[in-house]
C-alpha cells in the first residue's frame, strides 16, 4: 500500500467510523422480489487478493449450497460481486455502491481491516450489515467506546489473538525472549503487537519495524541476528511475512517465528521457499487436523470437489459468515436489513465450520483458537489454544 493512502484514509478514519461520519442513519434496504440480494466487498486483486480470491470461493461455495437446498425464507440469494482491488478508499466506494445502487441488504467483507473499517461508515449510514469474514482490528466492531451497530465480524479480534500467541509463546515455544518484527503501517499489526506485549511476561529483547511493501529487510535481521532470543514474533501479512522469513533463515536465524492469521496463506511458503518455511506458526480459524465442528470434514470435501484444492481458513471462514447470515434472517423471519442486525446481534450456538461460537454484546464471536505450524512449507501441527 503507498504510504500516500496510508495518509489519506488514517484522515478519513479520524473522522470517525460511525454514523456521523456520513451522515443520518437510514431506513435499511428491503428484501424484494424473488431473490435475497448479498454484497460481497472483496479484494479479489491488488496486493493481498489473495485473501480476498479465497473468500470469495468460500462465499461462493455456500450460495450455492444453500440455493441448492431451497435458499433462504423461500427465496434464493443472490450475490453481487465488486472487487475493492485491496485499497482502502475503492472499499469505500464499493460499499455505497452496494448498499444504495443494488440494495444489498447484507455485505460480507471485506478481508482486512483497513477496507473493512473504511466501509463502515457508508454501511452505518445505509443501515446495512457487513459482516467482515478475516477483519481482525478491535475497531471494527467497538470504535471509541461505542459498539458499530452495523458491523459484525465471522473471526476473533486482534486482542483475543494478541493474548493466544502470548500464552502459546510462553508455554509452547518456552521462549522467555523473544524480538518483535512488526508492520507499523496496519492497524492489524499495531494492533496485534499491542495486545501481545500487553500480555506476554518474558522479555522482548527488540523490536523493529517495517512498512507495507517493503522488500528488504536485511538492516532489521541483522541487528537481531546476534542478540539472545527464543523466538521471533511477526506481526503482518504474508507479502512482507514470506520476504522476511526467507531473509532470516538465509542470514542463519532459525529461531522460531510465529505471528497471526495474516501469515496464513499458501502464497507464504512460495514467497519464503518451502525450506525456509520451518519452525513457523501462526493463529488460524480452521484446521482439518483439528476439527472444530462435525461441519468441517462436509466442508472440506465440497470444497475440494468444486475447486480441486483444499481450503484455507480464509475460504472457511467467508463460508461461515454467508450462513451466518441465513441463521440471522431464519430467526428474524425477514431479509430486511435491519432485521438481518437483530438476528446477528442474537446469533447464538452457530455451528460453523471455524467453530461453535455466540455472538457478544460486542459483535464478536465467542470460540477458540487454533495455532498452525509449518514443516516445509507444509501445516504439520495444529494446537488448540485458549486464553
């Protein structure tokens, strides 16, 4: 991301993500007609499409299925698809786009938190849900104190991951020391990095910094290359993530390196190399080595069959926020948008393919943790862990 849109939306943020932001709220939109219109606001291209590209393929996969089971109240849902080209200001055009031109009476996305959180306040201002599948940022849902009654999240927050890589650091890695390399352009890493040295009780021997984009980071590895450490805590995406883990294991740092689900992406191990991507963990949603629900193994099995491949936590989770929105309408008994808000606000013991979970007084799900672990670019563990 250019540190130019970094500038211009932390402006537009400070504004404020809630209603006043853009204007009164309005009525909602309506279910009308045949069908039961959902917005998909995706970063289906630019720089991290490739969360966006697995989401879609799991939204995808449950319009389909519930279409093909009778839909929704009768009726079938419809997707309408925009791409927000992972940038934060295309997020937000695509968001009015959705809500005032198709009226859409729910959103699913985007994937990260910055096109999230800069959707929210058209959504606000349209009355109309979104429910971001991967978005992370505590904001999202709770922002200066106030909860964003029109946003919902399918993952856990920053905070909640912040605190499971501090316990897993300490009690499965036994790192008493550990170095902080985070992106200090996301919010979904300063927040991450908050939250995880808010907890941890071992000592971070140093902490380096990096901006999205960057491709160099042989300054930062090599000042830590030397000092006394257990671990590495990586906080950021895979475009970044992959880049270092490839230049510390080439520089001999083969400590372990862990991080969030930011990491979680198959294009990490390509960017790293399959032999440097050993020794890595990161927090997921979704494991088929460790079932969360007896909704995983038909999940997995659709979704080979449709797309000859196996499915990231990316694609579960996207699956899980379509049917939590046809939870919300079944117990509400309306399409309507406003209806859908009240039925997410009291979704409870969904059982998903990422796990039983209850949504809080925060729109947060309630549900555990799994930490992933990779051999050769290969998952090779999966470790539940509860904060």
């Amino acid at each position: 991301m250019k540190k130019i849109s970094v500038l211009l939306m932390s402006l537009f943020l400070l504004a404020g993500c809630g209603p006043a932001a853009g204007g009164p709220v309005g009525d909602g939109n309506k279910a009308e007609g045949d069908t039961i219109k959902i917005g998909m606001n995706m970063e289906l291209s630019g720089d991290v499409s490739a969360y966006g590209t697995a989401e879609k393929e799991g939204i995808t996969l449950a319009v389909e299925e519930i279409n093909a089971n009778g839909g929704v109240l009768g009726k079938k849902l419809e997707l309408i698809e925009k791409d927000n080209k992972s940038e934060n200001g295309e997020s937000t055009s695509v968001a009015a786009n959705l809500t005032s031109r198709s009226k859409v009476v729910a959103v699913v996305g985007s994937a990260t938190s910055g096109a999230t959180k800069a959707s929210i306040p058209n959504m606000t201002r349209a009355a109309v849900p979104v429910i971001t599948p991967s978005g992370t940022d505590d904001s999202i849902t709770v922002f200066n104190g106030k909860v964003q009654e029109y946003a919902f999240r399918a993952c856990f927050q920053d905070s909640f991951q912040g605190v499971i890589l501090a316990k897993f650091a300490t009690d499965n890695l036994k790192a008493k020391k550990v170095v902080i390399i985070g992106d200090n352009s996301s919010d979904y890493a300063i927040g991450l990095t908050k939250s995880f040295k808010k907890t941890y009780q071992g000592t971070v021997v140093k902490e380096e910094t990096f901006t999205a984009g960057d491709k160099d980071f042989q300054a930062a590895l090599t000042k830590i290359k030397d000092l006394d450490f257990d671990a590495i805590y990586l906080p950021g995406y895979y475009s970044e993530g992959g880049l270092i883990i490839k230049q510390a294991r080439e520089l001999g740092i083969n400590q372990p390196i862990f991080g969030a689900d930011g990491l979680g992406d198959e294009k990490l191990a390509e960017i790293a190399g399959n032999k440097n991507t050993s020794n890595i963990y990161y927090t997921g949603h979704f494991s088929d080595k460790a079932p969360a629900t007896d909704k995983v193994q038909p999940f997995v099995a659709a979704f080979k069959k449709k797309y000859q491949k196996a499915p990231s936590a990316f694609s579960a989770l996207a699956f899980d926020a379509i049917y939590m929105l046809k939870q919300a309408i079944e117990t509400q008994q309306s399409a309507d948008s406003k209806a859908i808000v009240e039925g997410l606000k009291k979704l409870k013991d969904f059982n998903g393919v990422t796990g039983v979970m209850t949504m809080d007084e925060n729109h947060n799900p309630e549900k555990s943790a799994v930490v992933l672990g990779l051999t050769n670019g290969k998952e090779t563990s999966a470790q539940p862990v509860n904060p």
